[in-house]
C-alpha cells in the first residue's frame, strides 16, 4: 500500500471499524450503508478526496446477504491518490443514504444504479429512470434478468424465425 | 413497441421553476433528432424569451447494453464491444480493456508493443480532436472547418487501416500486446504524418484563432469554476481548461508515457475559447509524442510469450504438442480470471476513461463497467448554460466535446 | 426522316413520363439527418471531402423531416429511441426511401440483446441495406446508387396500387 494512503485507512477503520483488502496495489475499503455519508465527508474534507471517479453497483444473485456490493471509486488529485470504497446491500434492504450533496455527480449515477439495479437512495432529489425507457419493467442488470436475445438466423431456423419478426407495416 | 411519452408540467414540476406552471416560461424540447446535440441527446429547455432559465439532459436513446452483453463473452470476445462505445476514440477503448485485463491477470507487455500501442492511441487523440474541430465549427457555421478536419482525420485512417485492416472499429490492441507487427510501410506513412500536420495545424489556428467572429461567440461563454468543476467529476480538457493541471499521462504513467517529453497545456478561464485552446495545443503535443515514440521504437517481439493467455503463433502449433493444446483451450473456453477486481484508467480524448472489471474465476467477466468522461462532462452542462442565449447553448455544447456512445454505453 | 431526327437541333428531348419523374427523383434526394452512433461518424466522412456525396446529388442533409425524401438509418436504435424514429418516418412526405446503413440498424449487428431492435425493418420497412460495421463509405455510396436503380426502375401502375 502507497505509504500516504496508510494513515488514511487507518483513520477509517477506527472511525467505522471496516475491513480492508488489498489486490493489486489497489486498496478496497468495506463500509456499512448508514456510515457511506459520514466516510464520503471525512474524505472529502480531511483528506482531499476532491473526485469521485465513479459510482457502481456489483450483483451477486443468488446469494441475497448481501445481494448487491456498491463501488465508489475516490481520486484525490492533490496527494495522487486512490482508494475503493465497497459498501454491501442487502437483498431485504435495497435502501442507501444518498451521497448527492457530497458529491454532485452522484446524482445520475445515483439514478442509474436505481434503474439498472433496484436500489433506492433515501433523499435524492430526482429518483427515475435514466437510461430505460420509462416504461420498463424490471431492473436490466441484476443476474436474474435475462439478457434477452434473439436466436441467430440459419437455414435450418430461417422460416421459423422469419414468420415471428414483427416486421413493420407502411 | 413501446409508445411515446407525452409528459405534462405537473409531472416534471420539481425540476422546473415556477414560472413555467404560470406559462411565462415556456419549456421546449431540444429532441433527440437534432442537428446541433451531438448525437441523441434530449435537451429540456425552459425559456423565457431567448435566454435558458434551466436545461434538463434527458439521455438514453442509445443504451445498447453492452455492460450485460459483455458478461455473457469472453474475455477476447467482449474486447470487440468496446471498440463500439466511445467511437471517436477507438483505439483507446481497446487500450483501456487490454490495461484492465492486463492489471487482472498479471500479464506483462513488451516494450515494442507499449511504443505502438503510444503511437496509435497519439495518432487516434488527434483524429478525435479533429472531428471535435470540424463539428464544433460547422455549428457556428465555419462549414469549411468541416471539409478541411475530416480531409486531415482520412490520412490518419490509412494508418489504421494499414495496420489493422479495418478503418475505426481495429481491435488491434490486445491483452499481452498487439494482434500482429506493424507492416513496413508503416514508419514512412507515420513521418509523413509526423512532418505535414504541424503545418496543417497552423492553418486551422490561422481560420479561428483570432477571428472576431469566433471570439465574439466562445469568449466568456459558458463558464465552469474549478470547484463546480471538481464536484461535478469533470475530467479531461475541460478539467484542464478551468485551471486544474490533472492528466492521467503525467500523474499515472501508464504504458511507457514516462520516457517522451511533453507538456499538458492549462488554462484558468474556464469559458468556451479556452477548451478550444486546450485542444488545439493538445494535438501539437501529441505530435510531439508521435515522433519521439517512433524514433525510440524498440525491436522485439509484440506479444508476451505467456501462452496462459496469449495465443501461439500459426508457424509453431505444428511443431510443438503444448502450443496446439494452448490454442485449442484459448480458442474454446478462453483464459481464467481471478476471483478479484481490478479499476484501471487511461487518458482518453474526453477525460478519464476508467475500467472497472471483476472477476470469478471463469472465462468470462463477472461485471465490467465503464466509467466514461462524457458521462460527468453532461452532467454539468446545466450549471454552464444558465442565463445564455440558445445560440450560445449550441457553442457551449459542441466544446464540451460528449459522444453518445459514451454516455449511454 | 422524321421529326425525330431535327428534334436534338431544335434542343428537344423525348422520353416517357416516367423515366422524366424518375430521373428528377434521383438527381437530388435530399437525406435526412439521422445518425445515431458510428455509423454516423462514416456518413459524415462519405459527405465530406475524399468520397463526396455531392456529387451523386446529396448535396446537403435536411435536418427536418418534412423536407427530405430519403431517410439513412445510420446506427443502433435502442427501445426507447424506436417511437421517434417511426414518428419521423411518417413525418416524411411521400415518396420516401429507407436505407439501413450498417450491420446494426440491418440486424441488430454485435448487439443481441435487450435494448436494441434486431433490425431496423421491425420499425420501418426497408428498400436497401447496407453491410458492414461501420460500412465504409464507398458501400454506403454503392447503397445509394442502389436506391437510385430502385427509383429507376419504379412504375405508376404500383404507386396507384400502393
């Protein structure tokens, strides 16, 4: 681990009592939903964690304690740093604070986790859809949703693909 | 089919002021058909007179999925969906792939294939600067800008084409290097490049640089602050261009980025005119780049010899038993991954492109997601235009330089 | 001996009123400004300088529906663009021609998914499709002159059927 980034984890894990791990050279930090805005404030104000480089969800069906890992990916230009928060959702659960007035590019990526995955944001200002069509049913990237495709065309199946297309009219 | 939506102002009343439910504001659609947007982007204005009170984005009309689809491929498979995102800026798409699955697995890169790798994504920037130029300009009615751009941005897809057989969507870049070795006509059509476009530069800069016309319409138009900036995760030239000195080439050298000699260039307006400035001496450093990168150009091989995951060539798989079984378990089932994740970020075009990959152990990603620059770079598009004329919100749009692909993935 | 043979002195041309209308039709269609993705990005290279599309007779792309004959596909359409695009298309006057540039807007391309139609034709019908992703411009050039040989090739006799 970077030797400015210790010190910095360290105050995490007493302030929050998180786990760490380490992959790579990165560092990911696990943080419990109610504590998110706390962590996020901390970083942002104490230690120049000026950007928050994105904002994602990970689902782990069917496993459901927890279902869902949100990733919060913070860059601090100042000290060149980076570190991963991952903060586990429950499967009963799906309600997170939101981080919206912490950092202000959460809030569509705040929507598009809720219309991708499922989970709310307890106090963001705008909560719909973002990327379906509004009309959607069903959240589009959780494992139990199927990916929804259409069987390729060969001579053996043509006619019987062919007579179901709804080719369009005038 | 799904049919449209008409929506009514109750409906969307906690976005816009209250002076659109009395009617003296009135709320136009700026739709996704539109020649000035960029691409399908719905814009929600709410105007009064001229003058945009409040402009609402309204994006995905070309979310293609390829975040899901890419967790039904494999690894080498799902390569060729991420040319398809950000289609100015292809071969960096690859790039930031290969660098992620590299980072996963533990592959190494030789050197030569790192210098190539340097000088297509250098070449690539340009062309993606220059169909930005050419765009933006035919917005404020410089056509002319437009045919001299895309004239410029052909001689660079010869090169492409000439390594890689395909014009935009290349997959040349692969994980462990490049897919095959640069043909000989290749150093020759890359110094011609290296010698002309300097010059070509120079006349571009000579049309709009310090045409009244042009200064009237971006000169203190559209106004981001540093902080706005950083809180909205803006990246990139527009990052650059409010006085924040971040480029990922500098502060995290990747790919051999340490050895050649460049400069990043920073502005403190913030306004329209000094993303253009950015741009341009930005395509000059890339040349800068070019030409250092191809006199140092190593010799060597151009993939890693780890044959885990990289394939064999064709000439020694009749010789040797333990390269046919290679190919044979590349070809069909593909290489595992650790149960892990990984987040690695180049320097596109736009910004930070980063790569967000997991792993489970199989052939095939557990989730991969793109953390694309055009994606915030919108975002903040609100905070930019108010109090602007609608003409003004068509100068500010095309500098902010978003591509759809991007945006919707 | 004839009248026929003093007509090209006179500056008088005869042919059949179909081959006249024909003829008008293809000398200056005027597209319609719809790209989507990257096949967008190919479409504006055809239009610009090295292959120029000005000279088949597109001179300029009308960004509105109402004036403009010929419709370019060019890119993947997504589930929630599909209502516009076959809005558009009404919006056109008659006569009116499709083309679907590019394996996406053809058959759903690399995307076999939930959020792209398979094929355009599921929203609006055809006359030409195109190949390739991104098709270069010469095919997309070859395309065009292929919904010309179509326009040629139409009678009266169908459209007062249509």
């Amino acid at each position: 681990m970077n030797e400015k980034l210790e010190p910095i984890v360290k105050a995490l894990q007493e302030k929050f009592g998180s786990m760490v791990e380490e992959f790579r050279g990165e560092v990911h930090v696990f943080i419990k939903p109610e504590q998110i805005v706390d962590a996020l404030t901390l970083l942002r104000d104490t230690y120049s964690f000026e950007l928050m480089s994105t904002l994602t969800a990970v689902d782990y069906w069917p496993q459901e304690t927890p279902r869902f890992h949100l990733i919060y990916q913070m860059t601090s230009l100042s000290n060149n740093l980076s570190v991963q928060i991952r903060v586990p959702v429950d499967g009963a659960n799906l309600k997170v604070p939101t981080v919206t007035r912490v950092y202000a590019n959460a809030n569509w990526r705040e929507r598009e986790i809720f219309d991708l995955f499922g989970v709310e944001f307890e106090g963001h200002p705008n909560l719909t859809r973002i990327l379906l069509p509004l009309d959607f049913v069903g959240h589009a990237l959780r494992k139990d949703y199927p990916l929804g495709y259409e069987e390729p065309q060969f001579t053996f199946n043509f006619e019987d693909i062919d007579v179901r297309k709804p080719y369009a009219k005038e | 089919m799904t049919q449209l939506q008409e929506v009514s102002v109750d409906d969307i009343k906690h976005l816009v002021s209250e002076r659109a439910q009395t009617g003296e504001t009135m709320l136009l659609n700026m739709g996704p058909q539109h020649p000035s947007t960029h691409g399908v982007l719905r814009l929600l204005l709410e105007l009064d007179g001229e003058i945009v009170v409040n402009c609402l984005p309204d994006i995905g009309y070309l979310h293609t999925g390829i975040e899901k689809n890419m967790e039904a491929k494999t690894y080498q498979k799902a390569e060729v969906m991420s040319d398809r995102l950000d289609y100015m800026n292809t071969v960096g798409n690859n790039l930031a792939f290969c660098m992620a699955v590299e980072k996963l697995v533990d592959l190494d890169v030789p050197p030569r294939a790192q210098a190539i790798r340097v000088i297509l994504t250098e070449l690539q920037r340009i062309a993606s600067h220059l169909v930005w130029l050419g765009t933006s300009a035919l917005d404020l009615a410089a056509m002319s800008m437009f045919l001299y751009c895309f004239r410029e941005r052909e001689i660079i897809l010869d090169v492409l084409e000439l390594c890689s057989g395909q014009r935009m969507m290349t997959t040349y870049i692969r994980p462990g290097g490049l897919w095959r070795d640069v043909p000989v006509e290749f150093e020759a059509a890359v110094r011609d490049i290296v010698k002309t476009f300097p010059k070509r530069i120079d006349e571009y800069e000579k049309l709009l640089t310090k045409n009244p016309i042009f200064l009237d319409r971006t000169l203190g138009i559209g106004n981001l602050t540093k902080e706005t900036a950083l809180q909205y995760g803006v990246t990139g030239p527009m990052l650059r261009a409010s006085g924040v000195d971040w480029d990922l080439r500098k502060q995290r050298p990747y790919c051999g980025y340490e050895q050649y000699d460049f400069n990043v260039p920073v502005l403190p307006e913030g306004d329209t005119y000094a993303r253009y400035l950015v741009r341009m001496q930005e395509m000059r450093e890339s040349l800068k780049i070019v030409e250092q990168a191809l006199n140092k150009l190593p010799m060597g091989s151009v993939r890693s010899d780890n044959r885990k995951f990289v394939p064999p060539p064709r000439s020694e798989i009749g010789l040797s038993m333990e390269s046919l079984i290679h190919h044979f378990k590349l070809w069909t089932e593909g290489f595992l991954a650790p149960k892990a994740s990984v987040y690695s970020a180049v320097e596109s075009p736009r910004g930070e492109l980063g790569v967000f990959v997991e792993g489970d152990g199989g052939p095939k990603p557990y989730r991969m997601h793109w953390r694309t620059p055009s994606y915030d770079n919108l975002q903040v598009l609100p905070e930019m235009v108010r109090g602007l004329l609608v003409a003004d919100l068509v100068a500010v749009i095309g500098s902010t330089d978003i591509v759809l692909g991007d945006i919707d993935r | 001996m004839g009248v026929e043979q003093k007509l090209g002195n006179m500056g008088v041309v005869t042919t059949s009123l179909e081959t006249a209308v024909n003829w008008a039709r293809t000398n200056a269609m005027w597209p319609m400004l719809f790209g989507l993705a990257c096949c967008a990005i190919e479409m504006m290279s055809a239009q610009a300088s090295d292959y120029d599309m000005s000279r088949f007779g597109m001179e300029l792309m009308r960004a509105s529906p109402r004036q403009s004959d010929l419709m370019i596909v060019a890119g993947r359409v997504s589930k929630k663009m599909g209502p516009v695009l076959r809005r558009l298309y009404d919006q056109m006057p008659e006569p009116k021609w499709v083309i679907a540039m590019g394996d996406c807007a053809s058959c759903g391309g690399v995307f076999n998914n939930y959020a792209i139609y398979q094929g355009v034709d599921e929203v609006v019908p055809v006359d030409v499709y195109v190949a390739g992703c991104p098709p270069r411009p010469e095919a997309l050039i070859h395309g065009v002159l292929t919904v010309y040989e179509k326009v040629k090739g139409e009678k009266f006799k169908d459209l007062a059927t249509k």
